[in-house]
C-alpha cells in the first residue's frame, strides 16, 4: 500500500485543550496524592541499564484502587463511561 500524502496537522479546538489541560491537572493533583504510596519497581528498571531511562522516567506502582480512581475520573473527564471508557 503506497504512503497518502500527509496534510497539515489540525490544532485541537479550543474544547478538546481544555479537556486536555484539566486532564493534566487532573494527573498532576492525582501524582501529588498517591506518589508517597506507589512502590518503586527497582527490577524494571535495572533491566533498561546500560541505558539512560532512569535519568528520564521513574517506574512506580500506585495501589490498584489509585490507579483505577485515575482512569474512572480520566475517562469522566473526557466525556467517556467512567466504567467502560465507551463513548458516554
């Protein structure tokens, strides 16, 4: 299949950057709360060596119950079932 000729790339629409900037808010205030309680995944990480991933990334492990509040609230947010992330 050839390659289509790609166009010029369409800025989001005003709703869609603020739906994204509450999501990163949304992220940012989530991290704040549940980071003192997420679990370094030392092992994951000592696998990516000899890289330079641990200068960049941080592999934690937030409590089941964090991380499945993030995504009800995330998929809430962006306007989806907060259960099964289907278009609401």
């Amino acid at each position: 299949m050839a390659d289509k000729p790609r166009g010029r790339p369409v800025p989001p629409s005003p709703e869609r950057r603020q739906q994204l900037n509450a999501l990163a808010q949304l992220h940012d205030d989530w991290v704040d709360e549940h980071l003192p309680d997420a679990e370094f995944d030392a092992q994951r990480a000592r696998a990516k060596t000899p890289s330079d991933y641990n200068q960049h990334y941080l592999d934690v492990n937030p409590p089941t119950a964090a991380a499945d509040e993030f995504f009800e609230r995330a998929r809430a947010l962006m306007g989806l079932d907060p259960d099964t992330g289907l278009p609401a």
